[in-house]
C-alpha cells in the first residue's frame, strides 16, 4: 500500500507577517508591565506572616525568640557586609598603584 503525503507545513507571507506581529506587541505589553510592576496572570504575590494569634499559649516567649533571631540575623549581616568590604579594600589597596611612581617602583622591585 502507498503511503499518504503529509500536510504541508507552509504558510502564507500574511500569516507569517501577522505572528511575528502578534509576537512583537506581546513583547511590548510584557516589557510595559514589567516596567510598570505588574504581576503577570498566574503568579502569585508571596503570602505576608499572619503572625501569632493572641489565643496561642506562649506567645510572648514565641515573639522574644522572634526578635532575637532577627537579631541575630542583622548582626551576621553586619559582619559580613563589614568583612567585604575590608577585603575589597584590602584588594583594591594590593593590585593597583596610584600613580606612576609607584608603578616604576613595582616594575623596580620585580
């Protein structure tokens, strides 16, 4: 038995024009909102903390340990954001002169 041909997969010039121009304004409304801040369809916002009910046993301890892990959390970032930028100086300060004096020296010392 012979085999049937398949369908074309060809289009007409219109068609063709007409999706690359369907896809460009897309582009645009997606590039508009993305400037603007909105939220495409579909995707969430991320949910806010409901926090402690004022029914819930303990809660005072609950919100002490709350605030010092917060605490806590903004002294490590402190002290990382410290540490990098001493280490940025540090490398600044090691690999470059300042002037060129200090480039002849460099160049002197090698």
């Amino acid at each position: 038995m012979v085999k049937k041909k398949g369908k074309s997969h060809r289009t007409t010039l219109k068609d063709k024009y007409k999706v690359q121009r369907r896809v460009t304004a897309k582009h645009r409304k997606d590039r508009k909102d993305a400037k603007n801040g909105v939220i495409p369809k579909g995707k969430a916002r991320s949910k806010k903390d409901p926090g402690i009910p004022n029914s819930w046993p303990f809660k005072e301890s609950m919100l002490r340990e709350v605030e010092v892990a917060k605490a806590r959390e903004e002294e490590r970032r402190k002290g990382m954001l410290e540490r990098n930028l001493k280490r940025n100086l540090e490398r600044k300060n090691n690999s470059k002169a300042n002037s060129i004096e200090e480039l002849v020296g460099m160049a002197g010392e090698a």
